[in-house]
C-alpha cells in the first residue's frame, strides 16, 4: 500500500504497463469509477501520479547501458535496476504529493 519504487515497478510489471498503456490507463480509469462510489476524491490525484511514475519507469536510455557493457541478462537487471532508481528519485521529489504515504489513503 505504500508509494515505493518496488511497489510502483511490481504494479507496472504485473500489468504489463509498458507494453499495454491503454490497458492501463482503463484499469485506472475503472479503478477510479469504483473508488468514486466508495468515497474518495483523491483518485483523480493518484491516478495522474501513477501515469506520471510509468512515463520515469518507461524512460530508460537502454542505449547507453549497452555502451557501459551490459549485455544479454545483465542487461534486463541494470534496466529494472535503473527503473528503481529513476522512480526513487521521482518519489523523493513527489513526497510532499503524496501525503501519508498510502497508495490507496
């Protein structure tokens, strides 16, 4: 429930956010539907971060951790590597944002 690099990189993951960014994009246009209903007035604000943390987890220069001599799986590791990072950098500066904290306050 909290707003982590991990937790932001595992979500994109497991949505195959990358490669389906309009799936995504429905999955949290329907989640806010539902949360609407619930009682929150704050998922318009959640639901623009989250695009906000895919655009810096998709950002990634593969080019140029190639040139540092990454190859085949080491590769696959100094990208998810350096998408945690990118999305921790993010969440440092997002911090006053983001409240307590919870991805579902």
């Amino acid at each position: 429930d909290k707003w982590d690099a991990e937790t932001l990189a595992i979500l994109f993951q497991q949505t195959d956010a990358l490669r389906k960014a309009e799936r995504f994009q429905q999955l949290l246009t329907t989640a806010r539907g539902i949360h609407r209903h619930l009682r929150d007035d704050n998922t318009f604000n959640q639901e623009r971060l989250l695009l906000e943390a895919l655009s810096i987890y998709k950002d990634i220069d593969h080019q140029a951790l190639i040139k540092q001599g990454f190859q085949k799986s080491a590769l696959g590791d100094a990208i998810k590597e350096k998408r945690r990072e990118q999305l921790g950098e993010w969440l440092l500066i997002k911090k006053p944002e983001l409240g307590s904290g919870s991805m579902t306050q």
